[in-house]
C-alpha cells in the first residue's frame, strides 16, 4: 500500500532523497566544489495501476479508477432444471363399456284429424237496377223508357247474405290459405261503377262476417274492394282476392256501393233488369277452427331400435339401463287411456314390460320414468334383435256440447328414450370392438413451465399389461401419445399384442410439432384403441367384467430444450462472502479523501432465451460496526450480456472503507408467465459485480507521520564527513501536476524511539506547491526550487561513532483542496531532480 502514499505526496520527495547511504570516497588534498546527483526522475499516477486480491487500481481514459469485484457463480441449465419427475398411469378397459348399447330415442306423434271443411258452392245474388235507375232521374216509380241515365253516385248500399261453410260442429275458422273469387255479370244497358280514377266515384262492395244483414251489430269488417274501370253494359268482371289469416263465421255478408258514370242515350230499364254477383272461396285451408269433438281411440304399432354393428343379441340380461316416456298432450280433450306394451322386452319375472298410465289432461306433460336394470331380452326366434317393439293404445272423450279450439299442430307427442343399455352378460354375435380412450398426465406438477415446443433427450416408458386378461378375444393395443411428435412430425404411436409387456424411450422426440408453436401444451395427452377379433358365426357369452389393463410408467423426462413460457422459475446462485485486506492505508484515510461518485457495476451474461430478473443483498462493513445495505432488482435481457449500473448508496458504501463485502440472495427469477422463449440444456446465466469509482475526491488539510527508511554510516564514511566537508546544500527542484501540495518535514535520530520527539536533525523547509484546480482537474504543473544550507552541526548525527544507524520520520501536511472536488488523473505526475552540492577539501595522495 506504500503507492498509497506515493499517491498523495506522502514519500515520493522524501523516501527518494534520504533513502539512499551516503558513500565513501577518496578525497584529494584541494578545495573543489562537488555535486551529488540524488534523483532526475518522474513519477506517474498511472505507474499505480495494480491489481490486487482485494482491490484494483486501472486507468480509464486517463482517469484513476478504483475498484472491488468478484464474480458470481456460473450457474448452468441441469437436467435437474429441464426434468419432470417421472409419473404413472393406468388405463383400464373392461369389456363391459362396449357391451352397451348407446341411448337410443323414438317419437311419434299422433295429431287431431284433419279440421274438414265443406265446400261453400257460390252464394249468388241478382240486384235489380230499376230503383237505382229512377233515383238518378231524381225519382219516379215504374219502368224507365227512352231516358238517357245521368252519372250517379250517392245511391244507398244493399246487403246480400251468404255463408262458407256447412258444418253444425263448426263455430268458426282462421283460413290459413284460401282465395276469394267473385264474378260480377252486368245484365243492364247501364255502365256501372266509374272510369274516375277518384274512389269516391267508384262502385265498391264490403266483406262483414259473424253476422247477417238483417242482424249485423256484432259483425266484424274484413275486407273492401272497388271496382276500376266501369264495366260496360253485357260484360263480365273476374276478380280474385286473398283470404289468408282471416276469421269468417258461418254467417257471412257482403254490402254493395253502386255507382255510374250514367249512359251516353236514352234506354230501358224494366222493372226485371239486373247484374248478377258470384261469391265463393277456393283453395282454403285452415289453421285452426272452433269445434265440437267426438270420442276416438287409437291403436299404433311402433319399434324402438337396438341395432349395433358390433353386437348381435340373440337374449341378455340388462345390468343397468333408465329411461323414460315423455308424453305433451297437446289434444284439446283429455287422454283417458295410455298403455304401452312391449313385445321381446320382459321384467326380471319373464313377464312382458307393460306401462299403463291414466287421465292424461288436456294441455299438460308427464314423464314416466323406466328403469330396465336386471330386465331381459328374448329373440322371439333364433335371429338377433335389432328393435323392441311395442304396442300403444289410447282413448279419449267428446267434448259435446262444448266448442274447443283445434289447431292442425294439436296432437298427443310420445317420446320413448332408453339411455345407455349396459348388459351383465349377453349370448350373441360380436364384431371387432374398438375400445377407444383418453387420458392425460399433467406435464409439468410445478407449474413452472408452459411448453410450446420441447426437445426430448430421454425419458424411458414402460407398459405393462395385466396378466388379469379375461377376455375370451384376442386383442391388440395402438397407443398414440398426441403431443409428442416423431423426426416425421407425426404423433408417437406405439402398437403392441395383448397380454405382453413392451419398453421403449422418448429419447429424440419433441413435444410439439415444431419450434414455431404458440399452443401451449400442459398436459401429455394419450389415447389408446384396444381392437378385439371378431366372434365370426359363432356365439359367445361376454361378461362384463371381462377386461384388459394397463400400467403406463414414464420416467424422469430429461428436455434437451424447451420453447414456451416460463412462470417465475427462481435460479439460485451462491452467496459471496468477501474479506477486504485494506490496512496498508493510513489510518485517518477516511478523514483525508471522501469518494464522490461510486457506482456498482453488475454484468451478467444470460445465455438463455428468457428474459429474467436478477435480485440480491449486499452489504459493506467496517471494523467499526458500520454497515450500508443496497438491494439490487434488475432485468436480465435473453442471450446477451447486460450490465447495470447503480448509484444509489453506493458512495456511502464505500467511504465507509470497508473490511467485508457480502452478497447473498442471489436469485435469477427466469420468465413472466406471459412471454415465450427458449431454454436448453447447458445454458448458464453468469456474472460478476464491481464497485468502481473514479478517484475523485475532496483533499482535506490533514496531517500525516510515518516512519522511514533507515540510514546505516561506516566508520569510513563517517569519517569524511568530519574531516573533509565545509558545507552542504540540499538542492531540490520540483515540478508539481498534483491537485493537492504539501509541507513537508524530515527529522533524523539515531534513536528509533526519539525520531519525532527529540531529532538529532529536523529539516522543516520543504514546501510542494499544488498544482492549479481548473473543472476539476489539476492545471499546468506548478515549479519549485528548494534550497537547504547544511551546516555541520547538522551532520552531528550522522558521525555518531556509537549509534551508526540513522532513522528518519516524515511528518507531510497536506494542503486540501478547500472543499473543492477533484478528480486523479492517470497523467498527473511530479518530476524531481535532487542532489547534494558539498564544498569538499581534498588533499593529495601520499606516495
């Protein structure tokens, strides 16, 4: 630590002008004035830059940097890492799952009769003209001879009655479809009706129903018509008009408006002369009518099926099976009677399965449950069963003398629906079953990882079958593991014969098909068909129980790499406890120097595909029990290397001039839960961590004492001292690119104890001037001549005969910066030239 020293001035003047022994030499016997060359040389702040275990010193673009580091540990992607624990599975099929029939379902609906409607013919009217004649001459009674007919349009209405249909259970029908014709045939010479466009001049007639024109008040209006153009004397108008959605009663009639734009000369009317108007509907249908229903009875004969290609059953016993008749009584009367009875279906008594159900109200719906369990089945002959038919019996009331509405949708619906028909055991025919499955084993238990895409570098499988094989079938078993995928990128399958065991390795597969997916994959899925051989003609009892088994066992599944999501995996790395060695500097250096800007430096290589977060504790301690704590949470950027720089604290850190760093909870969180990436086998996340700050300081004024080096004199050189030298001058020249000066004073004992107490010599005149502080920095250097008369009393110490050795101290005060900040260049130097000038007495040499 003695460039410590050197750095501040503390040695570089005195340690090289009095480190060295005065020599011995021969004099001659003349007076000559001599010069001692002591030191020529310059001494650079970057000739400081060392390394040490504890510390660094470097220069940066010629700045002083000192620093403290160490690296973390390195810390690798482990199979340990990429691994999920091995797991077991079993699948189990018994043969009872295929001896079922699957629910089956039968509706049929019986619906009321068709609503019957009597054709309606053609309600004929002939209208006299002669009163419509006259009223247009302005009155009169009698025929009308050689008159010409005036335009006329205000005579009164008349009524003609007529009726659609002929049926006394009928109250009324909504016609769903149906058209309206009406012939209109005009027997007179006058032109009836307008050839004015405006309707107020028109002929036109209206349709009222539930009502006759003699009793009309509750009569409902319909529809109106008006006739365009004016039909001529002896012509005939066709006309058709819609019906549909209207609501005619029995009662029906029609009012006539009739107008004319008068005749072009004179004519007859007699009192016989008329028009005539047809009226019928055609094409009706009706969409619900009010009626009176009589009594009816039903038979229907009908089959639910059983049919399977697989299992042909000759009889069978039913171990479970529940279903159920749903019947809508949608009738407008009430079913008396329901009986259903089935043919090849028997109770567990061998008695035929019958349901009978009574007074079912017009307008509700009943379930009646059927439960089949222990029932039986019997071929009525020796071929299989494909349907159980039944039979389905019901009756109902009249509804005389009261009207109900009916509609072409009332009807009584019955829905028989067996569910699933699971057989104890079952004499038949069997095909080749496929039974089909599917299961699933969670990937990844911690939930850590959320794969898209992975390599697989080992994971052994073993599949054992159960000896307990007890089906009279051969069979053979296909595996398919869905989201593990084959160098061909299609899905694992693995074939094997029953019973038997097989072995087989992942080793070389990837999970996903290709490393693009984002589908994330948390579970191995697998589905297994297991293909029984056919029974061909002959017939076998099957049992339930009959099964095949499986136990899956996949091993510890090693990834090679792995492209998904990763949830917050935490890495963590060893703490690191530091001692720092740093009593080379003076003691008071805290009171001397204050770092100013100190930052950590953290530089981590992440080679894995995810971002991560990187969180630690570091604390610096002093032998005073001080101590100053930082945290540090940074993101880690993927496969590169990231350097974070912090600030905060950091100078308190170190002006505590620390003995111990330690740095612990070193964890790397890798993953989001929301981000994909990638990681492999062999990834390592690694780093290091320094504190670095550049030697910027404020110099306070401060005293510093040390000891130096020691000045050993022989009697020989003594004695040329005290015989030969009439003075001394110490000659210094300094020139100075510190910031900082100094006075500088040397004292000299041949007693190691009294070096600063009692000197035998004390030089106090040396005095360094600072460089000048220009932003910070030092200046152009500052020159200094020194020079120091020594008289020979001075010398004193140096002859004594009994204590040779002479000990030197230095006592150096530093002249600060006056609070300024400043900062220590590699390039700040001091340049010394020193030597000792002696004026010498030499005499000659005696032959």
């Amino acid at each position: 630590m003695k460039k410590y020293l050197n750095l501040f001035g503390f040695l570089i003047l005195i340690v090289i002008v009095f480190s060295c022994t005065i020599k011995s030499f021969e004099a001659p016997e003349f007076d000559k004035k001599i010069e001692f060359p002591l030191i020529s040389q310059s001494y650079y702040m970057s000739d400081l830059a060392d390394s040490t275990d504890d510390f660094i010193i470097v220069v940066e673009n010629d700045t002083m940097m000192f620093s403290i580091s160490n690296e973390f540990e390195t810390k690798h992607v482990t199979e340990d890492d990429l691994k999920i624990d091995s797991q077991e599975t079993t699948f189990e099929s018994e043969i009872g799952d295929e001896l079922t029939i699957d629910s089956q379902e039968r509706e049929f609906e019986r619906n009321v009769d068709r609503i019957e409607v009597e054709g309606t013919g053609n309600a004929e009217a002939s209208v006299l003209v002669l009163d419509f004649a006259n009223e247009s001459l302005g009155g009169g009674i009698g025929p009308v001879v050689g008159e010409q007919i005036p335009p006329f349009y205000d005579f009164e209405p008349f009524y003609q009655d007529f009726g659609i249909f002929d049926n006394d259970n009928l109250e009324y029908v909504i016609i769903d479809t149906g058209t309206v014709f009406i012939t209109f045939h005009n027997n007179t010479e006058i032109p009836l009706s307008s050839d004015i466009p405006d309707q107020a001049f028109q002929m036109h007639f209206e349709f009222w129903t539930n009502g006759t024109s003699a009793s009309h008040p509750d009569s409902i209006f319909m529809f109106e018509h008006y006739i365009y153009p004016s039909i001529g004397p002896g012509d005939t108008e066709y006309m058709m008009l819609p019906f549909d959605g209207q609501t005619v009663y029995g009662e029906n009639y029609l009012k006539c408006y009739l107008t004319t734009d008068g005749t072009s000369g004179p004519i007859n009317v007699d009192e016989d002369d008329s028009f005539d108007v047809t009226f019928s509907v055609g094409n009706m249908t009706v969409s619900e009518a009010s009626a009176i229903l009589e009594a009816a009875s039903v038979n229907h004969e009908d089959a639910i099926s059983i049919s399977d290609e697989d299992i042909q059953v000759l009889s069978a016993e039913i171990a479970t099976c529940t279903g159920n008749i749903h019947i809508e009584n949608y009738l407008p009367i009430d079913v008396d009677t329901l009986i259903i009875e089935f043919t090849e279906l028997f109770d567990p008594y061998n008695n035929p399965y019958k349901i009978e159900e009574f007074g079912l109200l017009s307008g509700n719906t009943y379930d009646i449950p059927i439960i089949l369990d222990d029932c039986l089945i019997h071929a009525a002959g020796e071929n299989p069963l494909d349907s159980l038919h039944f039979t389905l019996y019901s009756s109902s009331g009249s509804t005389y003398p009261d009207y109900v509405l009916i509609t072409p949708e009332d009807k009584i619906l019955t829905q028989i629906v067996f569910g699933d028909m699971v057989f104890e055991q079952i004499v038949g025919k069997f095909g080749s079953f496929t039974i089909e499955d599917e299961s699933s084993t969670v990937i990844d238990s911690t939930g850590e990882f959320s794969l898209f895409f992975a390599e697989i570098n080992g994971c052994e499988v073993v599949i054992d079958i159960s000896q307990n094989y007890t089906l009279p079938l051969e069979a053979d078993i296909d595996l398919v593991f869905n989201e593990i995928y084959t160098q061909a990128g299609v899905p694992l399958e693995v074939s094997f014969h029953c019973p038997g065991d097989t072995t087989f390795n992942f080793a070389g597969y990837t999970i996903g098909l290709d490393p693009n997916s984002t589908m994330p994959i948390d579970s191995l899925h697998y589905s297994y068909s297991v293909i029984t051989e056919s029974t061909g003609d002959e017939y076998v009892p099957i049992n339930y129980d009959d099964e095949v088994a499986a136990v899956i066992s996949i091993g510890d599944m090693i990834l090679q790499e792995v492209i998904g999501v990763i949830d917050n995996k935490e890495v963590e790395m060893e703490d690191i406890y530091e001692e720092i060695e740093l009593d080379d500097l003076p003691d008071s250096l805290q009171g001397l120097l204050e770092f100013q800007i100190v930052e950590l430096h953290i530089e981590i290589l992440n080679q894995i595909g995810f971002d991560c977060n990187l969180s630690m504790h570091l604390v610096g301690s002093n032998d005073a029990g001080e101590s100053v704590a930082i945290d540090v949470n940074e993101t880690i950027y993927k496969e590169t290397t990231t350097e974070i720089i912090i600030e905060d604290g950091i100078t308190d850190l170190l002006n505590l001039v620390p003995s111990s760093i330690t740095v612990t909870d070193i964890i790397a969180t890798i993953g989001d839960g929301i981000t994909p990436g990638s990681i492999a086998l062999n990834d390592s996340i690694a780093g290091s961590y320094a504190v670095t700050t550049p030697m910027k300081f404020i110099v306070a004024d401060h005293t510093i004492t040390d000891t130096l080096d020691t000045i050993t004199m022989n009697d020989e050189s003594q004695d040329v001292l005290d015989e030969n030298i009439d003075g001394i001058k110490l000659v210094m020249n300094a020139e100075n690119k510190f910031p900082f000066g100094a006075d500088i004073r040397v004292f000299f004992s041949t007693d190691s104890t009294e070096v600063f107490t009692n000197p035998g010599l004390l030089i106090d005149s040396l005095f360094i001037e600072a460089a000048e502080i220009v932003n910070g920095v030092s200046g152009e250097p500052t020159s200094n001549e020194i020079i120091l008369n020594l008289s020979g009393d001075d010398f004193n110490v140096f002859l004594d005969r009994e204590h040779q050795d002479v000990y030197i101290g230095a006592e150096l005060s530093i002249l600060g910066t006056d609070g300024e900040v400043v900062t220590i260049r590699g390039s700040d130097n001091i340049k010394i030239i020193g030597y000792l000038e002696a004026e010498i007495h030499i005499a000659e040499s005696e032959e």
